[in-house]
C-alpha cells in the first residue's frame, strides 16, 4: 500500500498548512473545551457531537481531546463537510485566503489533510465523517440524537439560516447548538448594511467601524432571542421549545495539543495567564 506524501512528510503529527490555514481562530478553543466541560457535569453515558464544516480538522481535534478529557462513557464525532470550491469569484477577487482555501479544495489537498489530521484524535473518540453539504447529509441523521452541533460551514446567510434550522432538529434535550465567527450581535450594526451582505464570507460593518460574518450575524440574530458569545464562539442550550444562553463560567478548558507553542502563548496571553497555566 503506498503512502499519500502529507503521510510521508508528517508522519507523526498533524499539519495545518501554517499558523493561518488550518488554526483559524484558535482563541475560540478555550470556550470550545468549557462548552464540552460544562455537558459533561450532567452526562456520564457518553456524548456524540456534530460538526459542520470541519476544514483541515483542527476543530474536530479541539472536541475529541475535550471530550477524552471531560466525558465519561462512549463518545463519538460525526464530522459533515463536502470539502468542495465554495466562494465565489468575488470573495476570491476580494482576498488571498479566499484564493488559499479554494485551492487547497480545488487539489483536494483540504480533504485528504483532515483524514490525515483526525488520525491524532484520541482512539477513545469514535471520528466519522460524511462528505456533503449539511442539508443534504441531514436527511440521514436522527432528530434529536446529538449533545452537541457545531456549525462552521458556509457562512454566506442563507446556508448559516439553513445550517440553524436543521441543527434545531437534530440537538438532543438540554443540548448545544454552537458556532463559530459572530464577531458582532445583530444589534450592534448597521441592518441595512447586513441585511445587503447576506452573500459575503466577510465586511465592515459601518456603524462599529468592526469587520465581521454578516451572514452569521443576522442568521444568529433571527434564530435566537440571546445567545453566548466567547471570543466570536456562539452557544445556546435547548430546553424544551426554547433555546437559551449558557454560562461558562468555573468551566474547565484548555488549549489543545495539536496548537504550537507559540499559538497556545498567545491565546493565554489573551486571557491573562502564564505562559503554559492551564486556563
Ligand atoms: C472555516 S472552514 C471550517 C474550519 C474548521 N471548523 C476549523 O475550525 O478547523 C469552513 C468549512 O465549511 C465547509 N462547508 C462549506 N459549505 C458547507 C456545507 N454546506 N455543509 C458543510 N460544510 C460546508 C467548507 O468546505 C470548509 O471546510
């Protein structure tokens, strides 16, 4: 059986393409890991969580080691992303890391680095994964069936709107939805201004001066009364018909193994402790 050249150069760890590539955002794994933390106190026969857009798996990685540390009992990870070009020409015209993304899809170098990536998972987390849209490959999940649903898929609004939608079916009672990128809450900007960039990944918002996820903010906003917010990691717990915010405060987390030294530096940086203090 011959070796794919990802598996030759990297044989003993995960490679995320640079610090930029594959660690987008990597603050947001303190709030990810207090999220699994916080399931955890109420659940000792296992969890299984979704994620929607898992990219080059380092996400996927932040929830297996979070939920090797905090969980007891089976606990799995369906991984749903159809690893396929989806900006547009424009958002392509507009950035390199748009140009970046689209070619590591395009070669088919995105997926076969997650395959590679998730293969540092901790072996007591069960990895699947399906390669499709979420929409699509929802029809074959069962409502009500996951603890956790993470979506960073497309963040245009109507695939964000769409991605919500589903993902109220799917949680289970006193489960999460979460999400990445809502940088501003839908009361902070201009509406008019975010409701005319629905089809962008990214823009300035005029009124806050602040770049932001239009589409994740209005999509966000209309779906929920409140919602968490840590660091543009977004949370909501379901509780009967409703879904409401959730502290994680006294909520254990950590930064992840697979981040480099020198990111993991920063992010404690941020949060205001030492260099190696656990968070
Ligand atoms: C920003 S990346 C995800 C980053 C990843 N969660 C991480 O933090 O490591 C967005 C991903 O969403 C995927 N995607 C785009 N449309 C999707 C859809 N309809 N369903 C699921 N995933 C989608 C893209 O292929 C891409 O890999």
């Amino acid at each position: 059986m011959y070796k794919q050249i990802h598996e030759l150069l990297f044989p003993n760890e995960p490679f995320f393409g640079g610090p930029m590539m594959g660690l987008l955002g990597a603050h947001r794994y303190l709030p990810m890991t207090a999220t699994v933390h916080y399931l955890a106190k109420d659940r000792d026969d296992g969890m299984r969580f979704l994620e929607v857009g898992s990219w080059l798996g380092s996400s996927a990685l932040v929830w297996a080691e979070a939920l090797e540390m905090f969980a007891s009992g089976p606990k799995s990870l369906l991984c749903v992303d159809p690893w396929e070009v989806y900006f547009s020409d424009k958002e392509v015209a507009d950035g390199e890391i748009y140009r970046n993304f689209n070619s590591l899809l395009e070669t088919g170098l995105a997926y076969d680095l997650f395959r590679h990536n998730i293969g540092f998972a901790p072996a007591s987390v069960e990895i699947d994964h399906i390669r499709g849209g979420f929409a699509r490959a929802s029809a074959f999940l069962r409502p009500g069936f996951f603890d956790l649903i993470y979506l960073d898929g497309n963040h245009h609004y109507e695939s964000t709107r769409q991605d919500i939608e589903i993902a109220k079916k799917l949680v289970s009672e006193g489960g999460v939805i979460c999400g990445d990128d809502l940088e501003l809450l839908m009361g902070e900007v201009d509406i008019e201004h975010m409701k005319a960039s629905g089809d962008v990944d990214l823009a300035w918002d005029p009124k806050t001066g602040r770049q932001y996820h239009p589409g994740v903010t209005r999509a966000v906003g209309e779906a929920f009364p409140s919602v968490s917010m840590h660091y543009g990691f977004w949370l909501v717990q379901k509780k009967g018909d409703v879904f409401v915010p959730v502290s994680l405060k006294d909520c254990a987390s950590f930064v992840p193994s697979h981040v480099p030294h020198d990111i993991k530096v920063q992010i404690n940086r941020l949060v205001g402790v030492s260099e190696e203090a656990p968070v």
